[in-house]
C-alpha cells in the first residue's frame, strides 16, 4: 500500500501528540474546586421557564391543569393523561 507524505506526516503528529499527553486526561475521577461547584449549584437552580401556547386557556381537572382552545379538547387531552375518568 503507497502513502503519500501527507498522510505519513498525519500518522507522525498524531503518534507525536498521543505520547505526549498526560495520563490526568484519561483518568475518570476529577476533583472540583470551590467554584466549580458552586457554578455548577447556580446552574441547578434556574428556574425552567414554562410554555404558555397562544390563545389557550387553563382547564383544572382536580389538582392537575390542562392548556386546551376549548372545554371539548381539554376534556380529550385530560382523558388520554388520567386526569379524566368517564
């Protein structure tokens, strides 16, 4: 098999790299500092913004709610979740 100088040269940086990097990178177990964990706590605690679809409104079915156009296919929906039984 022929290799042009291109690819014995990817073959050389890459053998070149491999060595070279330190064994900390492939180990499983990290350690966070301080700040890290606190990054991570703040990230956490966001609240998740919720989606109110346009011209729907809230139908209550006990302590559950369903976003629905009409009383009918609020009805449908609150069904096919549990929220309904007939």
């Amino acid at each position: 098999m022929k290799t042009n100088k291109a690819t014995k040269l990817m073959m050389m940086y890459g053998l070149a790299a491999a060595m070279s990097m330190d064994e900390d990178i492939y180990s499983s177990h990290k350690e966070f500092t301080e700040d890290e964990l606190n990054r991570m706590k703040q990230v956490k605690q966001k609240r998740i913004k919720t989606i109110i679809p346009k011209n729907h409104k809230e139908f209550f079915y006990g302590e559950n709610s369903v976003w629905a156009l009409n009383k009918k296919n609020a009805d449908r929906k609150a069904k096919s979740k549990g929220y309904l039984c007939t």
